[in-house]
C-alpha cells in the first residue's frame, strides 16, 4: 500500500477531492447506520400496536418519512462520492500519463536500446488502468465501509461485547488469510504481465513493419506466436483463479460459520428476553453490514494486489536515471555564450561501448575545423554512425572528451547542444500529421515562406505541390503514404529549415534515385557553405568533394585524408574505389558489407 499512498500523495492538487470523497463517506455512513435504528423502533411500536394496544399510527408514518429522508440522502451523496471518485480517478489518470511520458523524454537513448516500444505502452496502460481502477472503487466504497465497519463494531459493543469482540477476531483473520493467499496470487500475476508485455510489444512492431511482414509471407507465424503468448495466460489463470478461489471459498465457509454464532446468539438473546424484537431487527442489520465489507474483501484485495503490482512497475520506470542535463529539466532559456574556436568539433582519446566489456570506439583523436566538410567511412558497424551519437549526446563516452565550439559536451546543456546540430537520418523518421507539420518539427514558427524554401532548396516542392491538400496533406503513420525518397526529402528539406551551424548528414541521401539525388545534393551543397558537416554516405559519389575522409576500422581511425590522398593510400578508401569498379562477386560481396553502392 505504499505505493499506493506515494502515487496519491504526488498528486497533491487532488487533495480537494480526496477531501470530499471523505467528507461524503462519511456522511453516506452516518445515513446507512442511521437506518436500522428507525426500523428498530418502528419494529417496537408495530409489536406494541399488535400486542399492547399502545402506540399511534402516526409515529409509524413518521418513522417511515425519516427512513425515506435517510434514503434518499444516501442516495444523493452516496453518488456526490461517486461523482468525485470518478473525477479524481481519471485527473489521477492524466497526472500519471503526463509523469510517466515526461520522464520517458528524459530518459537516456541507451535505456530505449532494451526496451520494445510495445512493451513500453502495455506496461504503462496496464499499470495506470490497475491503480485508477483501484482509486476509483477505492474511493467510491472504502472509507464508507471502513466508517461503517468501526460504527458498527462500537455499537455491536454496546449492545453486546460478545458481538464486538467476535467482529474484532474475525476481521483480521480474515484479511490476513487473504493477504497470505495474494502473495503467492502476484506471482502468477507477474508471469502473466511478462507475457501481455512480450505479446503487446511483438504487436506494435509487427503493425509497425506490416510491409515487411507481408513481403515475407509471415502473416501465420505472427499469429500464432501472438496467440501462443495469450494462450499461456489462460493456463496460468487457470492455476492463478483455482487457488484464489479454492482459498475463497474456505475463508467464506468459515466467515459463515462466525455469523451463524452471531445470528444463533441474537436470536437466543432475544428469546430470553435481554432484547426487544425491535433490538433484535436492529443486531440483525448490524450483523449483515458488518459481513457485507468482509464478504468483499476477496475484491477488495484482489484490486489492491493488482494496483500494487502496476504501482511498482511505475515506479521502476520513475526510478531509472535522467539523461544528463535533459531539456525538460534543464531549460535553457538564453543563448548559450559559445565559445569562438577552432577546431569546432574535437574527440581527444574518445572511447565508447554499448556494453563495458565490448568496445564499438577505441581512442579516438579528431579536430573538425569550422566550415570542414567530414566524411566517415568504413565497414558496417565499424562506428560511424556511433561517433554522431556521441556527438549530439545520446550517448556519454566510455573514456575521453567531446567538445563544440571548445566546451565538454557533458557541461553544455543538451537542449542549447543539440540547437546547434541539424541532422537528416538514414530512415526518414516522419511523424504522423501534415507535411507541414513535419516540416516545421524543430522550427514550429516557421512562415510559409520558409517553409516553402526549404522545401524547394530540397527538391520536394514540386511533389508537394501535387499532394491533395499540399503542405496540409496527411501522411499517415511514420509518413506510410509517401514514397521513400519522397520521405527523405521532407526530412532534407526539415534540417534545411533548421539551419544549425553544425549539419550531420547521416546516409542522407541514400532513398532517392539519382536524379533527385542530384538535386537534392545541390540544396545540401548550398546548406553546407560555411558549415561544419560530418557526413556518412552509402554512396562514394556523395562525398567526393568532402575536405578529408576518414577511415574507421575495429573502432579506430585507420587513415585520415583528402580523397585524393586516400585514393592512393592502399586503405579502405581505395579499396572501396576499386572493389566499385570491380564487376566478380567476389568483389560486389565485399563492397557490400561496407554498406556503400555507387
């Protein structure tokens, strides 16, 4: 329940309503327990009527108007309760979606690397539907059945400690059974909420990547693997509900046995004469609002166990460490005071790794002077695209310093770091919404002037222009109605629109065809004067007019050059130029695996 209590106390402007969820739980209390007092002594006056002779009528009708009023009032603010729970409960619901996705931005990209993007959404709609259901009947039922609980057990007292006394040892045994029970009820849980996970995370890639399961015929083997992982729940609920409920019912054929006591003492009691029939019906009311709360309880628990089990995965997700100086907590609300040097960018004895024991980057030494154009080749996964990550901060250095414009990458800022930095990724990586909206992703205020500049400077005016509603067009999910280069060209025409002083061009051109290609590369060119550009290129046409390459190889810097000096070097440059000339396959397979064509 500690968790449950911290989830309620980070909402601090819900106190309001928790207040008159409470006030209203306890004015519905008050009206229930009032009830059975006037049926006792309408009780008394109809058996004084029909054996004594005494009493009125009218004090009947009396009775029974002061019964109504204690109805109808528990009917008003038992839903006035109700009203506020279901407020809170959804409030509590935002509150929560907004802290959990704030502190997803804030989290570093390494935590994503292990993370499915499925099981991320399942888990936090399991969680926050478990706790806010549990709040919400929590809300609605609890404090009146806590009140109404204690009220009856001073009553009970009065009347008759044996009564008290047998409530006082049947309440916490019965709760304590339950508790017991759930312990070995979460394990089976937590088993069934890794499979939803697997499954809900399988799901959002498979729906992501339907082109490609669909080009591989694997529409079956998705499903019954999706399938398959339901269907492992149902054999775990089997287990999970036969032992929940096998557990149930001895702790309710047990509670029966204790309210038999409870009636067979009234009804004994009254039979001797120590009570009125009237005190009687009154015990009797009594006796069954007290077993109403502990007949529930196993719903009770159960909610909670559920609600505690999504608590922690909450938490768990909260407790994981921020990304250094993420812009959501480290706003940066004035230009930063750069500093005017050169080199702009510098690696001094850079060394970086995904896991401790494996190296991708192996002491790096590199200065990019202002305005340089920098072209990294290399085999596949041989760090290229790496040194970018570490560039813009998605990544800390294992060992060794990063600068811009002179200062450690880990002191500057993220948000003022990553201003600086325009960059056009290998996958287009659109957003749903409009071509506009895409386009002024990293620069929302941009007029239809600029917009239309960069879109042109870009090559992707003229298709634009041929889109139903033009810059206002829809293009589905990650751009799914656009064609690849199409796609490519929004996000060229996006980093044009940004116009940061350090552009990353990271396999930017790599979707079009040669004749956009070509165009494209033409805004890029004009992007690029008086800039500083780290470029990673499938195609050795692209960075043929760079200022130096450099060579990755193991993780390391084999050679840095012009391409004139590295075409007669014997490194990997010239082999590349060499095996793209070549026509044996040999040859092509080689070319291949540094992931560049011609």
């Amino acid at each position: 329940m500690k968790s449950i209590i911290r989830i309620m106390a980070t909402a601090k402007e819900l106190w309001p309503l928790y207040f008159g969820i409470v006030v209203a739980a306890i004015i519905t209390s008050v009206t229930a327990l009032l009830s059975p007092f006037v049926i006792a002594e309408a009780t008394d006056v109809v058996v004084s009527i029909t054996t004594k002779g005494e009493g009125e009528v009218s004090t009947l009708l009396w009775l029974a108007i002061a019964l109504l009023g204690l109805m109808l009032a528990n009917s008003l603010i038992s839903n006035i309760g109700g009203y506020l729970g279901d407020v809170m409960s959804v409030r509590l619901r935002v509150i929560l979606s907004q802290r959990y996705f704030h502190k997803l931005l804030r989290l570093p990209q390494r935590y994503y690397d292990s993370e499915l993007t499925g099981t991320l959404i399942s888990r936090l709609n399991r969680s926050l539907t478990s706790i806010t259901d549990f709040l919400q009947m929590f809300a609605n039922g609890f404090f009146t059945t806590l009140i109404t609980v204690v009220a009856v057990l001073v009553i009970a007292g009065i009347q008759s400690p044996w009564l008290a006394l047998m409530l006082l040892i049947i309440y916490p045994t019965f709760v304590g059974l339950t508790a017991l029970t759930s312990k070995k009820w979460q394990r089976w849980e937590g088993k069934k909420n890794h499979l939803y996970d697997s499954a809900g995370g399988r799901f959002a890639e498979v729906i992501g990547q339907m082109r490609v399961v669909k080009s591989f015929v694997t529409e079956r083997a998705e499903l019954d693997d999706f399938t398959g992982k339901f269907h492992d729940t149902i054999g775990l609920t089997r287990e999970q509900s036969r032992f929940w409920h096998a557990m149930d019912i001895a702790r309710r054929g047990a509670l029966d046995v204790v309210f038999f006591g409870f009636y067979a003492l009234i009804f004994v009691q009254t039979a001797r004469g120590d009570y009125s029939i009237g005190t009687m019906v009154l015990l009797i009311q009594l006796v069954n609002m007290a077993k109403q709360p502990v007949s529930s309880m196993s719903y009770l628990v159960d909610s909670t166990q559920r609600a505690i089990t999504g608590s922690h995965e909450y938490f768990k997700v909260m407790a994981e460490l921020d990304e250094p100086n993420n812009p959501l907590e480290v706003h940066t609300t004035a230009e930063v005071d750069w500093v005017d040097s050169d080199p702009v960018i510098s690696f001094e004895d850079v060394s970086f790794g995904y896991d401790e024991d494996a190296l991708v980057l192996q002491e790096v030494d590199l200065a990019i002077r202002r305005g340089e154009r920098i072209a990294f080749v290399g085999e596949s996964g041989g760090g290229k695209t790496t040194l970018v990550n570490l560039l813009m901060k998605l990544y800390a250095p294992t060992s060794g310093t990063i600068r811009v414009h002179g200062q450690s990458v880990t002191e500057v800022p993220t948000e003022a770091l990553r201003r600086e930095i325009g960059v056009v990724f290998q996958d287009a990586s659109l957003f749903s919404g409009s071509v506009r909206g895409n386009l002024s992703y990293g620069r929302p205020h941009a007029t239809d002037e600029e917009l239309t500049d960069a879109a042109r400077r870009a090559n992707a005016l003229p298709f634009i222009k041929k889109l139903p509603a033009g810059f206002d067009t829809e293009i589905g999910e990650r751009g799914i109605k656009l064609s690849g280069g199409q796609k490519q060209r929004i996000s060229v025409a996006r980093a044009l629109l940004k116009d940061a002083p350090i552009l990353v061009l990271d396999e930017a051109t790599s979707a079009l065809d040669t004749k956009s290609e070509r165009l494209v590369q033409a805004g890029l060119e004009e992007l690029m004067q008086g800039r500083t550009t780290l470029i990673i290129a499938h195609r050795l046409s692209t960075i043929s007019t760079v200022d130096r390459i450099v060579t990755l190889r193991d993780g390391r810097i084999d050679e840095i050059g012009t391409p004139g000096e590295l075409a007669l070097s014997g490194g990997i440059y010239a082999e590349l130029l060499a095996l793209q000339g070549s026509t044996s396959k040999a040859d092509r397979a080689r070319l291949l695996s540094f992931e560049i064509t011609s």
